[in-house]
C-alpha cells in the first residue's frame, strides 16, 4: 500500500491538534479516506462517508470504540490488575449484547418529562456557581463553571450523595485519560490508583442499589441488568463498574467540554456573545452551532468485520476506522459557510452525538445543561471578556476535546 505525503502527514497530537480543520478541508477535498500510519487507522472525513459507515454496524464494530492513542505503561496495568477486569459496555459492544446495556440507559433518560424536571435544580446549580465567582470580577470559567456543572448534574442523576462528586469527577477523568500522551510512566501509575478508588465507589453504589432500588439511574440499570435478590456475583458487579465509569465520564465530561467551548467560542467573538445577550433566544441555536462546530467528541474508531469499500477506497477485514465527526461537521457539501461559527444558523442534523444504534442516550440532558449554562451566564455576566493573550490548552486525547481552561474577566 502506497500512502500519500497527506496521509502521512497526519499528526491529530501534535501539529493538528491546535487546528485540525484545515488539515481535515484538504484531506476531504483531496483524500477523503485515507490510512494514517500514525493512528494505524483509516480516517473518514466526509459527511455522507461517516454516515453511511455509522449505520452500517455490522461491518463497522465499535468494539474498539475508545481505543486509546496508545496502551497503558507495564505499571499502570499492574496496578489497574488489583481492581475490577475490563469488560465490554454498551459503548464498546455490538448486537444483542449492546442492545441489552443500552436499553436501561435510553429508558430511562428518554422518559417522558424526566430530563425536563431537572431544569430548575440545574439553572439553581448554575446560579449558585456564578455566586461563588461573580464578586470576584475574573475567574477561570472551565474549572469554576463549565466543568463543576455537569459533574453535580450527573452525580445527581446517577444517585451520588454529594460528598461522592470530587472522587466521581476525578476518577472518571482519570479513566479517560489512560493512555494519553500527556502521562508519563508514574502519573500514569498514580492516575490508575485514582481508577481504583472510582471503581471501589462504583460497585458501592451497585451493591447498595441492587439490595434496594432508589428512583435514580444507577437503580435503573442494575434492575435491568441483574433482576432478583441473589447477591451480585463478582462478573456481575464487572459490568456494572464498567457500564458506569465510562458512562459517568461520558456524560459529563464531555458535557463539561460542550459548555467549555461554546465560552470560548462566544467569548472570541465579541459580535456573536453581545448578539446572544441582546437575543435570548437564539441560545438553544448557540447550543448546536457550538456542538457542530467543535464537538466535544472529535471521532470514534470502529473495526471492520469483513473487506470493504468506503469512498471507492479498500479496507481489508479488521481495520481500524476512525469517524472524523469533527470534519464531518465542517463538510462545505453540508453545511454553507462550514468555518464560520455563527449563533444564527438554522440548526441541521450533525455528528456531536454520534448516529445510529449508538447516538448518544444522553443528548437531551446535555443539550439542557449547555443551554442552562449559556442563559444563566449571559443574564448574569454580560459583560464578560476573555482575557487577552491568553493560549487556550486543549486536552490531548483523540476521543474528547475541549479547553482545559478559561480565563474572563468582567
Ligand atoms: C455534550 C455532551 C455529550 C456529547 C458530545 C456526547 C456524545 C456522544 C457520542 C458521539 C456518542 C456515540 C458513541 C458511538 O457512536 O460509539 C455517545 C454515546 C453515549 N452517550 Fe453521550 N454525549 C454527551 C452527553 C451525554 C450524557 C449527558 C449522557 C448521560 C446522561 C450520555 C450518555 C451516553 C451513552 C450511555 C452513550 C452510549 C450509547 C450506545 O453506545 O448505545 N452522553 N455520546
């Protein structure tokens, strides 16, 4: 196989993490598909291409859905050895296995009403952090708003008592960056110990639910899973630690990461955040032009299940397949004027939640609490500015982005 000098210039860690999107308008006009020898994976850029790849999950296994960017280090599997075995979860599995995990999950947060009756406790969160920060006139809105806001929210949907939020918050963020390039050998290793304690929490939570059932998620799906009184069996509280960390982390980090950039965003553009304090209304607009236009989840993987084409190119059985989202969701053929972030856009279907039998379960929660956190903040603090020369740091992870800071000031 001959790769290109395009393909062979892809580094989404390095010189295109900043800006992957002129790197991404290239590749779709030139290369629409093409292997990465770095990723050791092919790369889908165009919107009809990862739609059609999305919905076929037959041929495109998400059994690899998370991979990291590279194995964790000898020592942090030693110490990830003393807790709980990875299994797969409704993320990571395909069919009937994946069906049976998701189901709880999508009753549950599709039920009629049941988001919308956590609007008032979240724009009460949300009012109650701008209070700790407001007297202050600047603050870091990243780790002061953007990411406290969905850790509550999603502590409280799951049943965590409020003490348990710092260790949620830290231990899911600890388990999403295993494997990343940012760790080195003994971060990673202390990072894992942060794992265990999160999974110790966890099967807490599944053992106390499954002895007796509260009216909050965790309850939801260790019914569904485990119906009966039998104590839980050791494989039984695997799954249930494993379905819960990575959807604690999935639900409000990349919530966090959501609010975090449509800040950034809005705050880099005068024009658009006077726009959207002057006109309410156009926030739930903001919302999905903030999640088009930098997706909190930039792509996932998939694994072929038997050779295939995509785009007229060949990929053999077995390969892995990352979906760009965040190229697809800048494809001129898609969306007029796709580099232009603009709060008055008509919003049209995008990948910031994925699509087909694994779109997110989550989106109406998330979209309330981006909403929530752009109304409360723009009322209270319209005059909030970035402050100047600020270089906004991003995480350094395939799976997840957004800014890891925020500095305003007003
Ligand atoms: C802005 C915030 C969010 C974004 C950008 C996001 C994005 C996504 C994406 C792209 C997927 C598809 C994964 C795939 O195709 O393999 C997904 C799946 C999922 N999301 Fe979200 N999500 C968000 C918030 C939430 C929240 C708040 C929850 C729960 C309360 C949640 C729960 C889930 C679950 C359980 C799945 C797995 C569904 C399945 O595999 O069948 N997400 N999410």
């Amino acid at each position: 196989m001959t790769v290109s000098e395009l393909a062979t210039s892809f580094d989404p860690l390095g010189e295109h993490y900043d800006d992957p999107y002129s790197f991404y308008a290239e590749a779709r006009r030139d290369e629409p598909v093409f292997y990465s020898p770095r990723l050791d994976a092919w790369v889908v850029t165009r919107f009809a291409d990862i739609d059609a790849v999305i919905k076929d999950p037959a041929v495109f296994s998400s059994v690899n859905s998370l991979r990291p960017i590279r194995s964790p280090y000898p020592a942090t599997i030693a110490v990830l050895m003393n807790g709980y075995p990875q299994t797969p979860d409704h993320v990571t599995s395909d069919g009937e296995a994946h069906r049976r995990m998701r189901v709880p999950y999508s009753k549950y947060l599709t039920t009629p009403g049941r988001v919308k009756a956590r609007e008032v406790a979240i724009r009460k969160r949300a009012e109650d952090l701008i209070d700790s920060f407001a007297g202050d006139g600047t603050t870091d809105l990243v780790e002061r708003y953007a990411g406290p806001l969905p850790a509550e929210t999603a502590a409280e949907l799951f049943g965590f008592a409020p003490e348990d939020v710092p260790l949620a918050d830290a231990g899911s963020r600890s388990m999403f960056s295993l494997g990343s390039v940012d760790l080195d050998e003994a971060e990673e290793e202390q990072v894992a110990h942060t794992v265990l304690a999160f999974q110790k929490l966890l099967s807490g939570y599944a053992r106390d639910r499954h002895a007796e059932p509260a009216d909050d998620l965790v309850s939801a799906v260790v019914t569904a899973l485990v119906p009966g009184q039998e104590p839980l069996t050791f494989e039984q509280e695997s799954e249930l630690v494993g379905t819960f960390a990575s959807t604690f982390g999935a639900a409000h980090i990349t919530t966090a990461d959501g609010i975090g950039s449509a800040l950034w965003l809005l705050l880099s553009d005068r024009e658009q955040w006077e726009l959207l304090c002057r006109q309410p209304e156009l926030v739930p607009y903001a919302v999905e032009e903030a999640l088009r236009f930098e997706p909190p989840i930039p792509g996932m993987f998939r694994r072929t299940t038997q050779p295939v084409t995509v785009a007229g190119v060949d990929l053999p059985e077995g390969a892995d397949v990352l979906l760009a989202f965040a190229s697809a969701n800048r494809d001129e053929e898609r969306f007029p004027d796709a580099d232009r972030f603009d709060v008055t856009r008509k919003p049209s279907r995008h990948f910031a939640f994925g699509a087909g039998v694994h779109t997110c379960v989550g989106a109406a929660m998330a979209r309330l609490q981006m909403r929530i956190a752009l109304q409360a903040l723009t009322e209270r603090l319209p005059g909030a500015r970035m402050e100047a020369d600020q270089h906004v740091d991003v995480r350094k992870s395939i799976n997840i982005r957004g800014p890891l800071g925020l500095r305003a000031s007003w």
